[in-house]
C-alpha cells in the first residue's frame, strides 16, 4: 500500500485563481449559522477546466460567487496572483473584476429585457471606460460573431433570441473585458438538450484560444467528463473528492461521487457498475454532527464515520479524497465491493 500523504495535492501548474480554507456561513433559525461553504480549498490555473460538481445546495454555486467577489467569506482567502480579493478594498476588487467574469444559469433572468444586445455587450466597456466609442463597438462586433451570432442580432432585445443565442450573449458579455478567469454556474443547464453541446463546446474553443482559467459548475457530473481537465465534488459545502477528470470518474474513490455517477443514465447496460444507493436528503446545514457529513447515506458507514470528520487527503497521483476508507487505503472503486 502506497504511504498517503498529509495534504491534498496541488494543482499541475501554479493556480491563477485559488479558495484557502473558504467559509461562508448565513443567519439561521434559532440564532444558528446555516453552513453554504465549510473550508474548501481548490485552485484553478490558467488554460485549464476545473468543474466543480454536487447536488443543489452543496455550495457549489456560493463558492462560484465567492471565487469573482460577488459576495465575501466569513472566514478564508480567495487569491487571484497572490491578491486576496475576499478582503481586498472595495478599488481593488473592481479592478479584479476586469479579470474575472461569471457566466450564469438563465440567460433570460441575467439580461436587462430592455436593453439591446449591442448595448448589453458594451456595457463592460462602457462601465471601464474602455476604448472609444468607435472601438467598442467593434469590439462588441467582433465579440458577436466569435459567439456565433450575426451582426443583426446586436440590434434585438434578449426575448427575441433562442435560449441557446441569449447565452452565447452572456458569453460574449463575459468575455468583453477579456477576462483571465470565467465562472460558469450552470451555463447549459437551462438550455435544450440540443444546443448544449455547442454551448459547452464553444467555452472549451474560448478558454484554449484565450487562455482562460475556465471554473464549470454543474449538478450533472455526467456532463464534465469532457470538458474538464479536473473535477472537485462537493458535499455538504465542502470538497469530497478532487482530481483529474479521467481518474475521477472511471474510478471514484469517495461513496458520494460514486452514487453521483451511478445516477447518470447510461444507453450500454455493460457500463453499468454495481450501484451504491443514494438515499435521504443532506442533514440540515444548521445542524451538523461531528463526524462525515455523509454518514446518514452512506452505506458503507462505520462507527469512526460517525465520530470523526474525515479530511480531504492525498491518496494517489494528484487526487484527494475527505474519506475514512480511502484514506487507509481500502479500495473503494467500481465494483470492488
Ligand atoms: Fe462513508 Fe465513512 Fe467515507 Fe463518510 S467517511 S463517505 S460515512 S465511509
């Protein structure tokens, strides 16, 4: 049995956007905190697709806020080069936001319906005062038609594009300041099945061309295995499981991303594996036991499980998992139970 190393292992290349020990936590009843984040730690570097995967409300969607500065911590770091923007001035940060973007779910909610498209596009440009009024708009042409829509499609309001066209919008938006770091929170999950892979094809075109450090953010992991260079699960507002994208889901270590797996509907009935039940619901992030945040839908569960909260750890080349049993060693892939 290989020794396990301390720590998680880091990214390949020195990260461009990076979480240190993130918290977020909200009010609760009772006067209770009700747990979003609870310590994650990840990096994403520059060219690569880092997808972060999990079930509504394991915290993926706040960490994605968190890692642009939409909204603050309670408790950790989010470095961009070395700035920590969770507790940078509020000048700082708007710089910063010249460098990061956020791609988000509904195109249909995330655009004013009263604006034209030209005019959505520019709007970064305008707020950052960039260009003149001459070189913006050709900005905003050039930025169209590498999304994939038409010159006249500048001149229409959000409602009368498709789906798939208000979110190559949203793209080209994001890309207007030309960002070093996108943050996509469910881009394709609103869309019709159809167009999906153009979308999602179009980000993976955009991030190689430009360079980007591209954070994908999805409920379905059966739609990063891809698009992604890694994959960080999360649970429970924290990191489960995380490395490359190929170790990850052909041989999962940790039970939850198994399940996750075993829940994406597969036309081969060869590929499929002995399931491991995914039952019940989280517990409540308001009131969380000590011991793994897994323990109630786990059945492979132990006593210590109960006890003590496993930490993310190293176990082979560039993966970590926060398991008791993959930590010792036991193996816990595909139909080895
Ligand atoms: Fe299951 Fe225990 Fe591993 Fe948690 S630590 S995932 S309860 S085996």
């Amino acid at each position: 049995m290989k020794p396990v190393p301390e720590s998680a292992p880091p990214a390949a290349a020195a990260p461009l956007l990076e979480a240190r020990g993130l918290v977020r936590h909200y009010p609760g009843p009772g006067g209770r905190k009700v747990y979003a984040l609870n310590g994650v730690d990840l990096g994403v570097s520059a060219r690569e697709t880092l997808a972060v995967v999990g079930e509504s409300g394991c915290g993926k969607s706040t960490l994605g806020r968190l890692l642009i500065g939409l909204d603050r911590p309670t408790a950790g770091q989010v470095l961009l080069q070395g700035l920590d923007i969770a507790h940078s001035s509020a000048a700082e940060l708007r710089a910063s936001r010249t460098r990061m973007q956020m791609i988000f779910q509904d195109p249909a909610t995330s655009l004013d319906p009263r604006w034209k498209v030209e005019a959505l596009v520019r709007e970064p440009l305008d707020n950052f005062r960039r260009g003149s009024p001459q070189e913006r708009r050709e900005r905003v042409a050039g930025l169209l038609q590498r999304v994939g829509l038409r010159p006249d499609h500048g001149a229409r309001h959000p409602h009368e594009l498709s789906g798939g066209q208000r979110q190559r919008v949203g793209i080209a938006r994001a890309l207007a300041l030309a960002p070093e770091v996108i943050v996509a929170d469910e881009p394709v999950s609103a869309l019709d099945v159809s167009v999906r892979a153009q979308v999602v094809n179009l980000l993976c075109d955009l991030r190689d061309e430009m360079g980007l450090a591209l954070v994908f953010i999805s409920h379905d992991i059966g739609l990063v295995g891809h698009i992604s260079d890694r994959v960080a699960v999360m649970y429970l507002g924290r990191v489960v499981e995380i490395g490359a994208t190929a170790t990850v889901l052909d041989a999962p270590s940790h039970p939850y991303t198994q399940a996750l797996l075993d829940a994406v509907p597969r036309a081969d009935p060869r590929e499929r594996r002995k399931r491991l039940p995914l039952e019940g619901d989280p517990p409540n992030p308001s009131q969380l036991a000590p011991g793994c945040g897994f323990v109630g839908r786990c059945p492979r569960a132990t006593e210590r499980c109960r006890q003590e909260r496993p930490e993310l750890r190293a176990i082979d080349d560039g993966r970590a998992v926060a398991c008791h049993l993959a930590a010792s060693g036991i193996e816990l892939a595909a139909g080895a139970a």
